[in-house]
C-alpha cells in the first residue's frame, strides 16, 4: 500500500504543483511544441506543465472578432495570432471603428449624402459631420434640399458686388425683375458694368480742389496721390498762405496791391496823412517792395462817374455811395454797370455748381445740370470713360 501511495504521489505531485501555481509567475522555459521562434503555441501544454490557451481561446477571451492580434497568455508568454477570424461579406474589420471587431465599413461622403437623400447640408452619420454641398443663389438651403427664395434687390446687388445701375434677375416663378442697384456719385464717378468707377480729375481741377499754387502734393479725387504744378491768374503771384489756421507750409494765388492801395494801408497804419515812399516794405503777398505815395488828393472830382468805396492809385481813399440806377450795379470797379448774366453760354461744356462772375464783376454760384449717359462731372466739366 504504501508502495502504491508513493508511485501515485509521483505521478500526481507535478501537476498539482502546476495548478497551484500562480498565473503571474510561471516558468517560463522553452516550448519545443513550437511551429517557430515565434513562440505562436499549437500545443495546450509546455514542458512545464503549464497549460496555456488556444489561438481561439485568446481571441474569444479579448472579444476579437477579426485581425491580427497581440496578447500575453496564461503562462505569460507574449503571443502573435496572425487572424482571429474573417467577417462577413458586408462587414469589414475596424468598420466601425474599434480594432478586432467588425463593423460598417466606412461611406465615402457621397455615399452617405446619396442614402440621406441630402443635397446641400450637414449630414450626421454615426457622429460625422458631413458636408452634402451648398446652394447657389439665390437657393436655400432647407431640410438638406435647395429651394428657390425670391431674394431682396438689396441682397442681389450686394452678392454680385453690384453699386449702381439696372439689372434683370430672374425670379423663382421664371420671370426677369429689374432690379436698381443705385448711382455713384455724379461728380467723380461713371457707373460701368454695375460698377462705380472713378474718373481722375484734371491737373486744372486738381489744382482748384485743392486751392494751392506751385509743386502741390495731394491726393486727388480719386484718391491716388499726384504731383502738379499749379499755377496762378494773369496778375496773381504764388505766395505763402498767410493763414494762421491753414499753416505757413501751403502757397496761395493772391493778387497783390497796387501802390496806391499799399500807400492808403501803411499811411493808416502810421496814422498819419501820407508819406510820399516807402522803401523795403512788404505787401500783402509776402513780397518786398519800394513805392513812390501821390500825396495830392483833390475831393472836388473824385466821385465823378464812382460809386461805393474805392482807393485811388495815389493812396486817396473815397466813399461815393450808391450813385446807380436800379437796373444798375455798382461793380467791382467801382462803376455803375448793368449786369449781363448769360449763364447759358457760361455752361457750356460745364456741369455742377460752378462759379459765375459777370461783367460787372459780381460772382454768383449757378448750377450748370448734370452730364450725358456714360459721362460724370469731373471738376465742373463732363468727361466720359
């Protein structure tokens, strides 16, 4: 009996030792029940005793489905299963999205966009956003299908970029609407294929816009910044602005006094009767001058033929008064005249408010209308494109 006791407990002792074992911690040893270094185990058992899993067994155990797979076995060998399995025909592996399990394979947009029945859009498919396309104007896009909206004149002006003009656009029933998208403004600007377009002004224009004389640099009236040299009237000279608020830097047209009127000006500004010259003295342009002051005013005539108030060339100054008749005015020298006021001559080949002087003098503001089609009023003349 106790030689039967001993034979069992040797044949049952190793495996028991085996099982008893824990799984963390096994021998690890060689298995020779390999197909190669791998280690990739088609034996349940290793000369260990210990017994680890099927290539099934540890792909049902991580609920893999499909693919390759790494995983360390009971006997904590690491093991590389080639495949656990293939999916069906309508399934792929990693369809959906999780490593080893089968699932949808994934749609291309248009796949998903054609089973939505959706033309214009986002789509949701299982949590992707997908974009089905847009609309073109004047469409909308409503419940993932593009629906004609009859739009505003405001709205098809502003998508096309339109800022003036007329334009026929259709409407969702098939008939054309003419649609006004505005004007420019008439004094710099042409309206060209919907478009407002400026037209630069003249050197001549540029230069009255800005109202300075010599090398001026300003930006014109379209905006474009330009070198001219302006000029001044027959009888002004450019001199420095004296205009305390416009600054020293700006040259200005101004018509110089004559000697009697400088005369008259200093002779007050001395308080005194008169001084027969005066040498270096500067006029009201800024210029330095020496005058010779007729001292010999006779009141006896000095009305004759005058009106208003007037100084003479000697420096003599006189207040006549209104001496003319009502039809007449007293001009700017100092003359009783009748006013010719032939504005519509004036106008030709002018536009806008341009200012009119006639021949007596008087200058009055007078609107000259607009321009022909195609044309805008540029510096007080029409010019076309």
């Amino acid at each position: 009996m106790r030689l039967f006791s001993l034979v069992l407990l040797l044949l049952v002792g190793p495996t028991l030792a085996c099982i008893e074992a824990p799984p963390s911690a096994p021998a690890i040893v060689p298995d020779m029940n390999t197909d190669d270094a791998s280690n990739n185990v088609t034996d349940m058992e290793s000369d260990a005793g210990c017994v680890s899993e099927s290539d099934t067994e540890l792909c049902e155990a991580a609920l893999a489905q499909c693919g390759s797979l790494d995983v360390t076995d009971a006997c904590g060998v690491l093991r590389s299963i080639e495949d656990c399995g293939a999916c069906p025909d309508d399934l792929q592996c990693a369809g959906g999205g999780t490593a080893n399990r089968c699932g949808s394979p994934d749609k291309s947009d248009a796949e998903i966009c054609s089973d939505a029945e959706a033309t214009c859009g986002l789509v949701d498919y299982e949590g992707r956003e997908v974009l089905c396309g847009t609309c073109e104007f004047p469409a909308e896009c409503q419940a993932n299908a593009c629906e004609c909206v009859d739009r505003t004149p405001e709205e098809i002006c502003q998508k096309f970029g339109y800022t003036c003009g007329s334009v026929d656009f259709p409407k969702c029933d098939g008939t054309d609407q003419s649609i006004d998208c505005g004007s420019c403004d008439p004094n710099r600007e042409v309206c060209s294929e919907n478009a407002c377009v400026c037209l630069p002004e003249t050197n001549e224009g540029f230069c009255n816009r800005i109202g300075e004389c010599g090398e001026v640099i300003a930006e014109d009236n379209c905006g474009v910044e330009r070198t001219a040299n302006c000029g001044c009237e027959m009888g002004q000279v450019c001199a420095p602005d004296s205009n305390s608020e416009t600054g020293a830097d700006r040259n200005v047209c101004c018509l110089p006094e004559t000697d009697g009127e400088m005369c008259a000006r200093l002779n007050d500004a001395l308080n005194q009767e008169c001084q027969p010259s005066y040498t270096d003295v500067m006029d009201n342009c800024g210029q330095v001058r020496s005058i010779n002051c007729d001292c010999t005013c006779l009141d006896s005539d000095s009305c004759t033929g005058r009106c208003g108030d007037y100084t003479t060339e000697a420096g003599c100054q006189y207040s006549c008064g209104n001496t003319c008749s009502q039809s007449q005015v007293c001009s700017t020298r100092n003359e009783c005249c009748t006013p010719v006021n032939d504005t519509t001559s004036f106008c030709q080949r002018k536009c806008g408010t341009v200012d009119f002087t006639n021949n007596c003098g008087q200058t009055m503001a007078v609107n000259c209308g607009g321009c022909e089609f195609l044309q805008a009023c540029i510096s007080n003349e029409c010019r076309g494109l």
